[in-house]
C-alpha cells in the first residue's frame, strides 16, 4: 500500500508565488526559458534551469550549471524569497485550464515504494536526463520539482480533499500567463493529515507515475545513495522521501505526443507513402489532420498531410503494449520505414507535446529542420494504467498530460 508522508515545505510568499511559479524544467527549453525568466529575478527557472543564468554556449551539464543552480536556490532562501513551514502540512493544488479542474495532494511519497513497485511506472528513463537531476537534486539538497502521480479514485480521500478546498482560504491563487489558474491550499489540521496518511496506506496500494520518470527515478537513487553513506539511517530521514503531487486518476486529461524526424532515411517522399501504405490506408488532406480516434495518425510530408488509419492485422487488441498506437507507429514507420530503432537514443527523432498545437509540426517541417511529422490521438490513462499494471512500459514520450504542475509552489528539501 502506498506510504506519503507530510513535510515542512519551503514556501513563496503569497504576494510572490505568481512571479516565482515557473514551468516544468523539461517543457523549455534553454533559449525558451531564458526568455520566459527575462526581468525576473525570482522565477523558479533560475533554480531549476540555472544554464540561463549562464552564457548560452554552456554545457548544460558543466559544473557551473549546478554550482548556480545552489548558488540561486541559497538567495532565495537567504532573502525570505522562500519560507520553510514551521510545521509539517500536506497541500491541496487545483488547476483550470479551459474549463478543465483537477484537484491533487501534495505530499511527500516514499523511495522505498518506487523500488518496491508500489509506485508503478510505464516508461523507461533516459540516463542523461537521469543522471543530469540526480546531480541537480543532490547538490541543492531538495526535490525542487514535484513527481506527478495518479491513483484509482478513493471517494473518502476526495472527501477531505474538497472540504479542505471548499471551506479554507487558499495561500495562493493566481493565473498563469497560459491562462491556467493555479490555487494552493494549505492541509495543516493534524487530523486531515493523519486520515489522508491512513487512507493511501489502507485503501491505495499503487500509485502511478504520470509524468516524471527522470525526477522520481533520480530521488530515489540519491535518497538511496544517502542511505547507503548513513551509518544511522533509519528509513525515517527527508532523504527517504520526495516530492510529488498526486491526482485521482478520473480528473487527468492526457494529450497527444507527436513526433518529427530529421531524415528519411534515404527514401523519397514518394516511397515513404507507398511504404506506409502497405500497413495503413491513405488520404491526401487540405489542411492539417489531428487524429479524430484510436489507430488514426496524422503524416506530414512534403509539405502535405495525410491521414493513415491502420489496416487489421497491424495491431492486436489484447496485448496492452501492441494496441497502442505508439507501438503501431514505432512497429510499422519508425522501424521498418525511417529506421528508428530505439527513440530514447536515436538523435534523428524529436517530440512535440500536444500543447504546442499540430502547427509546431508543420512549423518544425517546413523550416527545413525535419523532414516528417507524425501526429497521434492521445493515449488514454486506462491504458497507461493497465501498462503499468502488466509490468511493460510504454515507447518513450507517450504521454502528455496538461495542465502541467508549476514548480516552486512548494519545495522539499532533505
């Protein structure tokens, strides 16, 4: 069953937190978030993308990228930019995006459960990025960004939830540039923290991990490397647990992840379509196609788009991994047509989260930049928890769930 556990966080204060509140390391960019942090001095990016802060020929991964990230995480401790919570609280968290609420818990979740499976995955990490947040994590000594779990939904954990949102003023409440608000609560009634302890211990016996794979992998394998340094470790130490924010799974929305690849590997535009059409049926568009339904896929090519719907015998319905659409894709264009054999590693592929529209696909293309452009309907969270259930994971970047969690609402240091 799943452990979490409160903390004492290091909180903006209420007049700051919309300034500080930044978007997820992994969505920007370095030029990206650069630009977005312009003239803001305490935009969380200066701790979570601290190359920006650098001259932009800097090797992400030099030991100047780290030592600012600690240098402008301990100025914001030091100029009362972040206060640590006298007391250990849990948190509530809502986000609207277009109509669209979800509500989670903030709490902290524990490494023993991410490597006792209780925390369920469904992708592979890859061991740059990994690597890059342990060394981040481990000289600022914080989980500076939040893990973003799901769980089936517990009616009673809901309950308690909404009471605390519905009766008690948030701390924060802002809306983002984006147009998605963001309302923070704070769960600080002891007895709230103890029923919302108990009812993960006795009624959630997994979690799932929906977006985060690099940020819980590499928190556990720095708690663990604590722990193994420790001669009094205990299992009761911050190090042994990490940051992370947890929604029922009936309130998500996944969007699609799209892919753009650099070359076509020695085909022309012509043989790629007749090579596709050996697996999938073909229809020339006027306009950009977003995939309306399971086993459709948008194809941009020469400056044209096509809609490809899968032939039978392409995919099997029972097989959790083989039905998705992604494998579909992988088995039958990246594989066999394009030569993409692995897309954790291969450089001639990028992804393009559904946010940034199906025109960032045309955009990628028509520069010149890519050569194809491939667009997917969205996988569903039944699906990715069915996965995870199974023991397989998903090819890399098949989810992207929206709203994204803005970081340095609340930090957990260790």
């Amino acid at each position: 069953m799943a452990i979490i556990r409160s903390f004492n966080g290091w909180r903006p204060k209420p007049e700051q937190a919309a300034k500080v509140a930044s978007r997820p390391y992994d969505v920007l960019n370095s030029e990206e978030a650069r630009e977005e942090a312009a003239g803001n001095d305490i935009s969380f990016l200066h701790v979570c993308k601290p190359e920006i802060d650098l001259p932009a020929d800097v090797d992400h991964y030099a030991d100047a990228v780290y030592a600012k990230a600690v240098e402008n995480w301990k100025r914001f401790q030091s100029n009362g930019t972040f206060l640590q919570d006298a007391t250990p609280n849990m948190y509530a968290y809502r986000q609207i995006m277009n109509g669209h609420a979800q509500v989670g818990l903030v709490a902290n979740s524990s490494i023993k459960d991410y490597f006792d499976g209780i925390i369920k995955k469904h992708e592979y990490t890859r061991p740059e990025k990994e690597n890059d947040r342990i060394r981040h994590m481990a000289e600022l000594q914080c989980h500076p960004e939040p893990v973003f779990l799901t769980y089936p939904d517990v009616a009673d954990i809901d309950t308690i939830i909404n009471k605390v949102v519905s009766t008690s003023n948030p701390v924060y409440d802002f809306t983002a540039e984006d147009g998605i608000q963001h309302t923070f609560w704070l769960i600080d009634k002891t007895q709230d923290v103890q029923s919302l302890t108990q009812l993960f211990g006795d009624k959630v016996p997994f979690t799932y991990i929906a977006d985060g794979h690099h940020r819980s992998a590499s928190s556990a394998k720095v708690g663990q490397a604590i722990a193994d340094k420790n001669p009094n470790h205990t299992g009761n130490e911050e190090y042994n647990f990490f940051l992370s924010v947890i929604f029922p799974a009936s309130q998500l929305m996944i969007m699609d992840y799209n892919r753009v690849v650099t070359d076509l590997n020695g085909h022309t535009a012509e043989g790629i379509l007749q090579a596709v059409g050996e697996k999938f049926e073909v229809e020339k568009r006027d306009s950009i196609y977003k995939p309306e339904s399971l086993h459709t896929f948008g194809l941009y090519l020469n400056k044209t788009w096509f809609k490809l719907t899968a032939k039978p015998g392409t995919y099997n319905d029972n097989d959790p991994i083989d039905v998705l659409d992604v494998t579909i894709m992988s088995n039958h264009i990246l594989d066999p047509i394009l030569g993409i054999k692995d897309q954790r590693t291969d450089k001639r592929i990028d992804f393009v989260g559904g946010i940034r529209g199906l025109g960032e696909l045309e955009k990628r293309v028509n520069s010149g930049e890519m050569q194809l452009a491939i667009s997917l309907y969205p996988v569903s969270i039944q699906q990715l928890i069915n996965i995870a259930d199974s023991g397989n994971v998903m090819p890399p970047k098949s989810t992207w769930f929206e709203p994204k969690l803005r970081s340095g609402l609340v930090v957990h240091t260790f």
